[in-house]
C-alpha cells in the first residue's frame, strides 16, 4: 500500500514535493498542540481535525506513524514577543487556584472535545514542563555555540549572530531587517540585546508562581525551546513532519528551526506543513479578539451566532470539505450545506446495504473511482476532492436503490469494501458512535424524568407508584441507587 505517489505541501520551500519519510515505512510527525490556559475553540480544532486527517490517511497508507502533540503548559506569555505574563499562571493569579488546576482543567476540555471529534490520540503527548531538564541542557548547548547570552538571569537567542552563519526567516520569508519591530519597553524587553533576540529562559519575578531552578535564575522556559527540547527527544534531530496552525510560522516555527540549527547544525525538519485559519465573519477565529465560538456552545446550540445546534461530526465533515491550507469562514449556510451533504453521505452507507447485485453492470467504473479517490488524498490530503468522489458513489447508489442503474458483484464489493474505508477511517466521520452516544443521552433524560416521578410520588406517600417504577426499571436492568438528596443509577 505504502507505494503511493504523496505529495505535500512544504510550507519551507512553498511547493508540492513527493513525500519521501526518512526511514522507510515509518513516519515521525511533531504538532504544537494546545496552551492550555483556556478552553479551545473551534479555531484551534480545525488545526488538529487537519492533522488527524494526515495522521489516519498515512497511518492508512501502512506508515508506522510516531505522532508526538505537546500541551503547553507553561512558558507561553501573553505577547508571543517575549513579553507579558505567563498565560497559565495569569490565570491561576486570577482564578485563585494552583496553576496545574489550570493546566488540568484545560488539558481535560481538550481532550474531551478532540474526542467529540473523533480525532485520534497521538502516539505520546509530552508537557513542557516535564521537559524543564531537557531544555535547560538545550539552552547550556545553544550557549556554548556562543549563540545564547545572558542578561540579569534571563537567556536569549542571538538572532543576529545566528544569522551570520544561518539563515533565520527562511520559513516565514522574512528578513531580519523587517524584524525591527516591537521597540517598546516591556518588561524582560530591554535586557535583550536585538529586539530579534527571543527568551530561552526568562527569571521569574518574585510574583511569579511557575518557576524553576537553572543555572542562570530561579524561572521558567521560552515558549519556543518546549517544542525543540519534545520534538527532537522523541523524534530525533532530523524528522518527517511539522506541523501546527499557519500562525505559528512565526516566530514560533522559525525560533524552533534556529534553536535545532544551532545546536545540531542542521535543519531539524523535512516537511513544515501547516493548516490555515477557521474564520468567523472573515476574520480569524482568537481567544485574545474574542471572535470565536467554544465547540460545546455549538454542539447545543447555546450561542448568539447561529440558530440551530450542529453535531461534532457535521463540523468535522463541513471543515474536511475544505482544503487544510485555505481559509475557511464558518457560517450557517456553510454549515447547513455541510449536513446536508453529511446526511447524504450517511444514507448512501444505509442505501449500500440494501443494494442487490445482479448480473448486469451498472454505468460506474469502480475501478477508476478507487484510482480517484486515492488520486485526491495523494494529492496533499486533498480532502474536498475525496469528498466529491465519495458523491459520485453516492449518486450512483441512489439510482441502484431506486432501480435506474444495475450493480454487479464485483462494483458492489468495491463499495462496500472502500466507501467505509474512506468515511470511517481515513476522514475519520464517527457515524455509528454518535448514534449511539445520541440514544444513550436520550435513555439518560429518559430515566432521570422516570426518577423525577418517583420521588414526586415518594413525596406524596403514593408508594405504590415509586415502587412499581424502581421494580420495573430493575427488570430491565436499570438500578436506582438513593443517595443524599440524589439518586442515581447504574446499568446491568
Ligand atoms: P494555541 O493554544 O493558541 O497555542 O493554539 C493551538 C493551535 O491552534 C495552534 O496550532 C494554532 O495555530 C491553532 N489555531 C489558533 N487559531 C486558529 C484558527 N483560527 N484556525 C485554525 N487554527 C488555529
Ligand atoms: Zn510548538
């Protein structure tokens, strides 16, 4: 299978190149994962929805795929300039709690709506800060190449210095004249030699309760060093993929390149692929502008941008319908084309049960539909156009239902053999789960009304009623367990 002629886009060299993995048969893909001082938006699920898709598609391929997504939990300030406090410990300083309360909080929010996606864990999820000795050796190396200064017990990266020997903007395409920016007097700022320069190690002030011991001050690690310190651990100091949404190209992308680059003196990445930004009204979808939606807000319609609730898998089907590097806006007629079509699709798999073969063709070459649909994910995970080839299957499905077209023996198994293949694992839509998590949430309000009526009927001495409620409910393997003030109930 794995003889398949992929093509990425490279975000470092701005083409289409034949996806060739260092090691034979086995891929090693890096993402930034979430900084989890919030919950995620449905921004930041597009970015992961996409790297899902390139995780199963190439995992479909036969690649051996070590899948590595960090969670940040510490060393992401506010301005991705090196300036401002640290997100999560802001938010452990506001909310009056210990920042891996924070950390845990959002690390379990993540999780939970990644599932409601149907994404796939990745093969580990490493945390920054328990990678704090990795990096603390990361910055003694990067000093020690004389490319690391530090100033009052902080560190930074010398980027002009860097830039002598190597050439620092080459993924984002800037220059570093066109890097002078941001002159102001933050705090940390005026200690750096360049404004270029970026934090590897900043010393906490004494009101900053995520801190660490180093050789340099008691404090904690740049954002851009976690990423370098996981990737090149796990993966090693040269590996396939690189991932993350497009604006963390810079300087995010381009301090991790630096970072590896001066240490191992090589370039530490062979595809940078990046997934563009989910839109709202035009405009990125951000935590910081407040022009976003929460995906639960979505899922039960409890928001004032859209009238109606969409299903995780509808969302997931709407983004996978558009290419992962062009924006997409979110909108209702967006989304409710996208069910549309999502039901379609959802019904054919239903029709294709049905479907009888005969002896007689029918006017659809599977064989050539198969080379399609392989054509299109060859084609830089071209999820739209597998999506459009799904359609063609479903035309023709419909006009055998409907006894307009023939099906024989042999297009019958390519159906049924590839058309879930492609629904279920490459794009990754979740049908029979969510059916099924739907009749249970339903069986749920079901009993708690039945459970409601019982205790009414406690309340006005009509034993009778409350009994005969529990005793059926135990026949069908349904027991009501009294608590405190609450009842609650377990399955057989
Ligand atoms: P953060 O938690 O801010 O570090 O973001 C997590 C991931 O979400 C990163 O890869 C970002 O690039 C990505 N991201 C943030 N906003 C959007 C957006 N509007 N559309 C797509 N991806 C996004
Ligand atoms: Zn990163």
């Amino acid at each position: 299978m794995i003889n398949h002629s992929l093509v990425v886009l490279n975000s470092i060299s701005g083409r289409k190149e034949p996806f060739k993995p260092i090691n034979p048969n086995r891929v090693g893909m890096y993402v930034c994962g979430p900084t989890v001082y919030s919950n995620v938006h449905l921004g930041n699920c597009r970015t992961f929805i996409t790297f899902d898709l390139i995780y199963r598609y190439l995992t479909h391929l036969g690649y051996k795929v070590r899948y590595v997504r960090n969670i940040t939990d510490a060393g992401h300030l506010e301005n991705d300039e090196d300036s401002g406090e640290d997100r999560i410990a802001k938010k452990a300083r506001i909310e009056k709690i210990e920042p891996m309360e924070v950390v845990q909080r959002y690390t379990v929010d993540f999780h939970e709506i990644l599932k409601k996606f149907n994404t796939l864990s990745p093969s580990i999820e490493p945390t920054a800060t328990g990678h704090i000795i990795e990096q603390i050796e990361l910055i003694k190396n990067i000093i020690k190449e004389g490319l690391a200064y530090e100033v009052n017990g902080s560190v930074y990266f010398n980027v002009l210095k860097y830039n002598e020997t190597y050439d620092y903007g080459k993924l984002s395409g800037r220059k570093i004249d066109e890097l002078i920016h941001n002159t102001r007097s933050l705090e940390g700022q005026s200690d750096k030699k360049n404004p270029q320069d970026f934090a590897l190690w900043k010393k906490a002030g004494p009101q900053h309760i995520m801190r660490w011991p180093s050789p340099w001050s008691d404090g904690f690690p740049g954002w851009h060093l976690e990423c370098t310190a996981m990737s090149t651990k796990y993966l090693g100091e040269f590996f396939d993929i690189h991932g993350g949404g497009m604006d963390l190209k810079f300087p995010h992308h381009e301090c991790e390149i630096a970072q590896a680059q001066a240490i191992n003196k090589k370039n530490p990445v062979k595809y940078w692929l990046h997934a563009n930004m989910l839109t709202l009204n035009g405009k990125k979808m951000s935590k910081s502008t407040g022009n976003n939606i929460l995906p639960l807000d979505i899922f039960t319609g409890k928001n004032d941008k859209f009238s109606k609730p969409y299903s995780p898998q509808v969302i997931r089907f709407f983004m996978l319908q558009a290419h992962y590097s062009s924006i997409l806006d979110i909108s209702e007629e967006a989304l409710d084309a996208s069910e549309k079509g999502y039901r379609k699709l959802i019904e054919a798999l239903d029709n294709l049960s049905r479907c009888k073969p005969g002896v007689e063709i029918g006017e659809f070459n599977t064989n050539k539909w198969l080379k399609n649909c392989y054509k299109a994910m060859d084609d830089d995970f071209n999820s739209p156009l597998l999506i459009a080839q799904l359609f063609e299957a479903v035309k023709f499905i419909n006009l055998v239902i409907n006894k307009h077209q023939p099906i024989e023996n042999s297009q019958l198994k390519v159906l049924n053999d590839m058309l879930p293949v492609f629904i279920y694992d490459v794009l990754g839509i979740d049908v029979v789960k969510k059916s099924s998590s739907r009749t249970e949430e339903k069986l749920n309000q079901t009993i708690n009304l039945l459970i409601e009526l019982r205790e009414k009927a406690r309340n006005n001495k009509e034993f009778e009623t409350s009994d005969k409620i529990r005793d059926q409910l135990e026949k069908y393997g349904i027991y009501l367990n009294d608590g405190k003030g609450i009842t609650k109930f377990t399955f057989d």
